[in-house]
C-alpha cells in the first residue's frame, strides 16, 4: 500500500513550488529594505522640563535636535501615545 501526499504537502515536493520560495524571500527582503533605507528621523541631543507641574498651568519643553543634513517636516509629541503637540513646516 503507498501512501500519496495531498494539499500542501504535494506543492511542497513540486520543483516549481522550490524555485518560487528563494525568489519571494528575496523580493520581500528587497521591499524591507527600501522601507527602511527611506525613512529619515531627527537625532534628539537634549530634553528638558520641569521636573513638577500642576495640573492646569504652563510649563516649557525644550528639545534640542540634530537633522543630519535632512530637512525638517514635522515634529510630534506623545503623552501615553496621544499626540499633545504638532508643528508643521
């Protein structure tokens, strides 16, 4: 009696199925690391605050940064993932 490999498991044997797998591998690395070859971010060299404000007045951020060489776009601050604080160039 012999036992014949069904659904996936036959696709798996197939020397076309071999040959698709090395080449998606390579296209997704492809797509991967142009995402991550295109995205810029700002280097943040200094932070300051106030170490105690009340609930209801002022306070002042300070936050010194570095663009290496990019231009700035835009910068956002988060509190417990809410944004606060957009600017917009």
């Amino acid at each position: 009696m012999r036992i014949r490999p069904v659904g996936s498991q036959r696709a798996m044997g197939n020397p076309i199925w071999k040959s698709i797998v090395p080449r998606f591998r390579l296209l997704i690395l492809c797509v991967l690391y142009r995402i991550v070859s295109n995205s810029y971010c700002i280097k943040l060299t200094k932070f300051k605050m106030k170490e105690i404000t009340f609930v209801g007045s002022t306070t002042t951020l300070e936050c010194n940064y570095d663009l290496e060489g990019e231009q700035l776009y835009s910068i956002k601050w988060y509190k417990d993932r809410n944004e606060f604080y957009r600017f917009l160039s």
